[in-house]
C-alpha cells in the first residue's frame, strides 16, 4: 500500500511538471437562444506582446476546426482574450505594460497566468460563453519557451469552445 502511495505522489509530481498542466474551465455556456455563429472578430485585451501570437494563432485554429471564420465586418459574434496573472502568494496582480515578460518584473517567480476567453453575440452584447485557462508558472526568465506549450494552449481552446453553438 505504501509503495502505491509513493507511486501516486511521484506520478501527481511528474504531471504536474509537464507543459501539458494548463488547466481549463468554462464558466458560462451557451447565453440566450439566437443564431448559430458563422463570424467572428477578435480583440486581445492586455495580452502581453510576447504572447499574443501564440494565443492568436491557436484561438483561431480552434475557432476554424468548430467551423467558425474571422470577419472584417459585422460579425455574429465579438471574442476577446484578457491576459491576467497574480502572484498567490501575495494575491496582487502583476504589472502588465503589454511587452514585458512578466518573469522579468523581480520579485517572486511563482504565478498564475489566466487567459479569459469571452464570446459575445455582435447583434446584442448576450454573453454566449466565458471560460479561462490557467497555469502555475514557477519558471525563471526565459526558461519556458510558450512555443513547447502551443499543443496545450490549442487543446484548452478546443475545449473550452466545445459548446460553443454554431452554424
């Protein structure tokens, strides 16, 4: 028995080292009955520059794999990305100038990064669905390369937007 329970906290301990450890939640699905959604724009709301990329590239392959596309103009649905990150330990946010890696601000090198994905419909601003994704940083300045993450971030905006109705 107590080899299993050393087994267990070792596997707990390698999981949560893993890239894969971005864990995801919806918090509201599906807002008030109204048309599928085809179209879509994009905004990104205080994403820091080194991350915008990656999170564009695959929200939007999310968005394109449940059939949805980018739209220049009147689009049925407005999607927004908000970047967040708080140190637990202190519970204040972190300073985001829009640029900076946050590991580079000092101070402690533990984090909560969330990234907050909300769709709303264009038509009348009903909330159609709000989730987030998170991941505990514990990284020194430039020792997690997000590109190793881009299979994890594609799979967390899969998931989130799996209820997501659409035409």
């Amino acid at each position: 028995m107590r080899a299993f329970g050393i087994g267990l906290l070792l596997a707990m301990l390698v999981g949560c080292a893993t890239d894969a450890d971005l864990s995801n939640r919806v918090d509201f699905c599906c807002g008030p009955p109204g048309a599928p959604l085809a179209t879509y724009a994009l905004s990104m709301a205080s994403v820091p520059g080194f991350l915008a990329a990656p999170l564009r590239e695959e929200l939007i392959g999310a968005l394109t794999a449940r059939g949805l596309r980018e739209a220049a103009a009147h689009p049925d649905a407005l999607v927004t990305l908000k970047f967040a990150a708080v140190y637990p330990d202190s519970g204040r946010p972190l300073a985001n100038d829009g640029f900076a890696d946050p590991l580079s601000n000092g101070g402690p090198r533990k984090f909560d990064a969330t990234v907050t994905l909300d769709v709303r419909r264009a038509s009348d601003g009903a909330e159609v669905l709000r989730g987030t994704l998170s991941r505990r940083h514990t990284e020194s300045v430039g020792e997690y390369d997000h590109r190793r993450a881009r299979a994890a971030i594609r799979e967390g905006f899969e998931r989130l937007l799996k209820r997501l109705p659409t035409a």
